[in-house]
C-alpha cells in the first residue's frame, strides 16, 4: 500500500507525527505481532502499516470512528460529506448544534457511522483539533473557526484498506496486550504525566491518573519479562524517570514542539523514548 495514503484522519493530543523519524530509528529490526494499546490519532501505526496488529483506545467514540472507517467507509464518506455540504452560513452556529448533537449520541451510546462522521467533524473544527469532555463526559471544546472540510476521500479509503487486516479494540491497555508474546512489538504512547505533578487533567472522563502511570509501569516490566519489544515515549517528568530509571532500560531524551499548547511560548519541551532492548 502506498503510504501517502493512510494518514491519521483526526488531529490528537500527543501526536506523534513529528516523532517518526525518531521513533523509526529505534525501532526493532525484526518483531511478530504489533500492538498499539494507546492509538490516538494513529501516526505511528499508519506510517508503519504493520502485519498482525492490534490497536486500542480507551476512547470509545475514536475507536467507532475506526470501526465506522473500517467496515462501512462509503457510508462514512457520505455522513462527513453530509455535514460539510450544509455549512457555512453561521459556522459558529453550525458546529455548536453538531457537537450538541454529538453529545446526545454520546449520552444515548449511539455509536454509529453518524457519531463517527460528527466526531471527525468536530475534530476538525475545535480549537486545536482538542478532545476534551467534563465530568459528564461532554465534549466542551470551542469552535475553531475553520471551514475546511473534514475527510479526504483517498485517505479515508486508503485506511480502510489497511484496517482489513488490524484488530481495533476498546478497553484498558493491560487488555489490549493480554495475548502479546516473545518477539512482538509494543508501542506504548500512554497519555502524558502532567509538567505539573499537581495537575492531572483527563482527555477521557475515566482519566489517566497517577495510579494509572503505575500500572502501566508494571505492565512494561512484565512484558519485558515475556520477551516482548517495549517501547514508551511520554514527557521527561520526574515521575516517568522514578517509574522507569535504574532498571536497565534505554531512556532517550528528544526534543519536541507542543502544537497543542496555547501559549506559543510553552511549545518547545522534552519527552523521552523508553526502549527495552
């Protein structure tokens, strides 16, 4: 497949498209299965277009939207189409009854290729292409003020055709990497330890906390245990380096730009790439 083709089709937090050339660099030269427990947006995955993978979020209406691409992208293709036609006469207007609408799918749990088209949509047109929802699990971001169109029909189609051959799930990291054995890759891109210990802020109501950090540490001592290929990149924070440090573990310091980040002057920083072997 060509890879200019499958692309990530929803801007996220924590994107690792300016990480690739890093991140390809360390990668194993050879491993069996891939796993990807924290997809996101799917930079790594979709520049990699790995055999026998599997991909997880915790997020379940993005894991729809894959399902939705994946299974039926004709019929996601004419949802997306729908809602880009019908703008643009109050566009402020226009995305605040979407993402109204969106939320009342969300509370009903309607995930269907509706959800799917409203969730790229809102993606597109939200500040900063930010997913973040209130203690209801309500997405409350704003308007961006855009009036791009949400999908490209080549890249929607060329994912699915990559997705034929993928296993996507939604559900907890440490279940998603039940079956990951000796010689299969694990990419672990987990939501970020906050610069600020006092600070935890969720971009899912059920949060990543840091117990959540913990766990996920466990978790990559014991699939070193099996024999897999580990590899987790997150913020060069105190507590990622208590978690991982003095364990013989490989830990990369790089350089970032954080495109989410407001203040323009806050988007240079630091994130680490834990290797295993």
């Amino acid at each position: 497949m060509n890879h200019s083709i499958a692309a990530p089709f929803v801007k996220w937090a924590g994107g690792k498209r300016q990480l690739l050339p890093q991140i390809k660099e360390r990668m194993p030269e050879k491993y069996n299965n891939y796993y990807e427990p924290f997809v996101g947006g799917g930079a790594v995955v979709f520049d990699l277009l790995p055999a026998n993978a599997l991909i997880n979020d915790i997020n379940k209406a993005l894991i729809n939207a894959y399902r939705q691409i994946c299974d039926t992208p004709k019929l996601f293709l004419q949802a997306a189409g729908r809602l880009d036609t019908q703008m643009w006469e109050n566009g402020k207007e226009y995305y605040y009854s979407l993402r109204e609408h969106y939320n009342d799918k969300l509370m009903k749990a309607e995930y269907d290729v509706e959800l799917a088209a409203l969730f790229v949509f809102i993606n597109k047109h939200c500040f900063n292409g930010l997913y973040r929802v209130n203690g209801k699990g309500l997405f409350n971001v704003p308007y961006n003020n855009s009036r791009r169109v949400s999908v490209e029909e080549s890249v929607i189609m060329g994912i699915s055709e990559y997705l034929q051959g993928v296993t996507i799930m939604s559900g907890d990291f440490e279940t998603a990497c039940e079956k990951a054995a000796k010689h299969d890759f694990v990419f672990l891109d987990s939501p970020y330890a906050p610069l600020n210990p006092a600070s935890f802020e969720a971009y899912t109501k059920e949060g990543f906390d840091i117990e959540s950090h913990k766990r996920l540490a466990k978790l990559y001592d014991e699939l070193t245990g099996r024999g897999c290929f580990c590899m987790l990149t997150n913020h060069n924070t105190k507590l990622i380096n208590e978690l991982y440090g003095d364990k013989g573990y490989k830990i990369d310091v790089v350089s970032v730009k954080r495109m989410i980040n407001s203040d323009a002057s806050n988007r240079v920083g630091e994130e680490v790439i834990i290797c295993n072997y």
